[in-house]
C-alpha cells in the first residue's frame, strides 16, 4: 500500500470517531503541554540566575577574611579578619594575571540629604571598582584616581538611595551627609536590582576607600577585596596565584590553613544553573508520566478499532492486503494520533508558559530543543503503545475476521 493511501485511510478512520479520537489525544495534549511549561519555567530560571550572578561583576573573584574555630568548632566565614589595604596593594604589584584590585571598606551609616535620610550601606572602593562590577553610571561620573589619592568627600549613589533622598531630581552636585561629615555628590549608578538572595544592589553608596578609612571607618582591616581577571578563562589560575600572595603576605607555612577564602562568581554562577538545570529536567520527568498515561490511553482505544474493524481487516486480506500492510495502517493511525496531541500540546504549552510568567512575574523560556524532544517524544509513544494493537490486527487469520459479528 502507498504511503499517501496509508496516510488518507488512516486520516479517514481517526475523523469517523471525532469525539474519541479528541479523547484519546487529551493524554498527549496534557503530557506535551504539561513538559513544556516545566522546561520553560526552568529554563527561564536558569536565565534568570545567570542575569543575577552577571550583575554582581564580570570575571569576578572575591577575597574574603577566613575562618577561625573555638573548641575545634569552626566560626564561619569572616571570623577572623586579617585582610588589609596592604594586602590589596601586595595583589596589584605581585599579580600577573589580575586585571583589577579594589579593597572594600564597608559601613553601615543615616544619610542625611535631600527630603530626608535613609539608613544604607556605604562602600569605600577604589577606582578599579567600577571595571570589576561593569557598574555604570546614570547620571554624572564615577570618582577617579586623584579623589582617592586626595581623599576627597564625594559620593557616588546607588539608584535606591538617590530615589528615596532625591526623588524627581537629580542629586548631583548636591550634598549628603555621612555620619556628619559632608560629601559631594558626583553620580548616580546605574540600577542593577536584587541578587538572587534578595539583597538591593542599589541601596549603597560608594566612596574612596581611602576617604571612608579615615572618615568613616576607622578599621585597620576590611571585609574584602574584589578582583577581575581580563578573561574568564584566566580565573582558575588567577585564584591559585591569589592563594599564593596571600599565604606568603601572611606568613602561612605548607601546613597552615589559609586565613581568607578566594571565591569564584563563574563556580557559583555554574552551581547555580547546574541546580536549576536538573530541577527542570526532574520536573519535565514527572510532567512526561502523562505523556505515558497519553500512550496507554492510546493503545486502549486502538485495540478497541481492532476489535470493532476485525470484519474491515478479513476484508482488505482476502482481497490481498499483506499482514504487514494492516500492521503499518493501524500503526500510522497512532502515530497520527500522537503526533497531533503532541502539537496541540505545544499550543497550550507555550500559551501556558506565557500565562505563567503573566500571572506570577516569572521569566519563562522554552528552548528548541525542548520542542523537539516533546514532538518526537511523542511520536515515539505512538509507536511505541499502537505497536501491539497493529500486531494484534496484522496476526489475525483472514477467515475467521470474515466471520467475526
């Protein structure tokens, strides 16, 4: 038999029984729409994650204190601060593969300005800083090299701040005051929004790391230093060759742990959407046990054909059709079947997708592969669930389906 007879017959037989045909597909319907929507939300996660971790800086490692331990009991992170500006300086000399250094002396202080105050996060960072968190600004410039070595009292704003102390206008050339003493407004950044922990990224301030040590401050160590490399294929060697000016600046022997912890933006960025990633393939995997109650919905109304067309079958092989002939109609009819569900399912996943994200805010986005996948998934389950039900018709013996009532 002819291919395009095969597909017309079998066309022909799914459109007598509209109604069942419509839902025997419902399962696949549900099964594709169902994957879809998972790897969209998924995918639109991962995307997501991967903005977030983007903003916090470009080929980015973070030198923080280490850790201390009391009782053999570890304090966490930070307990015992031993880092320095001299140890920022030590990194900008002795590195070879660090592109940018900026120590960060952090505090927290009531600025003062405007219509009010507002009680935010104030950096001292050196010039570097911008470069490392590719942070723009929106309005004025960021400080330069000759503020720091001056220490000058200017102040770049975070777009929180400068929304809640200058709202509608411009705050540059205007002044703030931080823990009284008055610094000059030169910019304002670029709004960068919540890290994937929640934390505003606008709500600070930024200063000259020299100015906010002797105003601000007052600490002889800082909480970190940030460091960029020209590229992110440099990181891994960038971070050995931070541990080792930093063990040597600190006077570590081979069996001393290391007093500081040198963080990776690309490891956390890639465990990040690693997690994400094996979430959407987990939820896909429960979404596509309806494509599997789909295929035995499927393999149920197809035996039932069988048995209701056994007359049609004796018919056809007494005139000459070949059993291998009533094995690929029957077979092409699920397929059919199946690979229709799965294209109507594709409609209401990517319209279920889009309600989603409408609904909850949520970035969705669904990948072509994961297109594909569904469609040829499904197909494959029409093969897979009509093959017995085509067997079973192509088996039959030609007599006793023409006396079959």
């Amino acid at each position: 038999m002819k291919k395009v007879t095969l597909f017309r017959v079998a066309t022909q037989s799914i459109l007598k029984n509209k109604m069942r045909t419509l839902l025997t597909m419902l399962g696949i319907v549900i099964g594709v729409g169902a994957v879809i929507i998972m790897v969209a939300i998924g995918h639109g996660a991962q995307s997501r994650i991967q903005q977030q971790i983007n903003t916090l800086g470009t080929n980015m490692l973070v030198l923080t204190a280490g850790s201390t331990s009391q009782g053999g009991v570890s304090q966490g992170a930070g307990s015992f601060n031993r880092l320095s500006v001299d140890d920022a300086d030590r990194l900008i000399e002795q590195g070879t593969l660090l592109a940018s250094v900026s120590p960060v002396v952090a505090s927290r202080v009531q600025a003062i300005g405007g219509e009010g105050n507002w009680r935010t996060s104030v950096n001292g960072v050196s010039v570097d800083y911008q470069s490392i968190r590719d942070w723009q600004v929106s309005s004025g410039t960021f400080f330069g090299q000759p503020d720091v070595v001056s220490m000058r009292k200017v102040a770049v704003l975070g777009n929180t701040v400068a929304r809640n102390l200058y709202p509608g206008i411009d705050p540059v050339g205007q002044q703030v005051q931080l823990r009284n003493v008055p610094f000059t407004i030169v910019g304002v950044l670029a709004a960068k929004g919540q890290t994937a922990s929640g934390t505003d990224q606008d709500d600070v301030i930024l200063v000259p790391y020299t100015t906010a040590r002797t105003r601000l401050s007052g600490n002889s160590f800082i909480p970190q230093i940030l460091v960029a490399t020209s590229n992110a294929k440099d990181l891994p060697a960038a971070q050995a060759e931070i541990q080792s000016i930093m063990r040597e600046a600190h006077g570590l022997s081979g069996s001393d742990v290391d007093d500081f912890t040198v963080r990776n933006q690309t490891e956390l960025a890639d465990a990040a959407t690693e997690t994400t990633h094996v979430m959407s393939y987990l939820l896909a995997s429960i979404a596509s046990i309806s494509l599997l109650v789909g295929g035995i919905g499927i393999m149920n109304i197809m035996l039932v054909s069988v048995t209701e067309r056994t007359r049609e079958i004796g018919i056809r092989m007494a005139i000459g059709a070949r059993g291998s002939d009533v094995l690929i109609q029957f077979l092409v009819e699920s397929v059919v079947m199946s690979v229709l569900g799965g294209i109507i399912g594709l409609a209401v996943g990517f319209g279920g997708a889009a309600l989603v994200g409408h609904l909850t805010g949520w970035s969705t986005s669904t990948p072509p592969e994961a297109v594909l996948l569904a469609v040829g998934f499904s197909g494959a389950v029409g093969v897979f669930f009509g093959f017995y039900p085509a067997r079973k018709a192509a088996a039959l013996n030609p007599i006793e389906a023409l006396r079959y009532e």
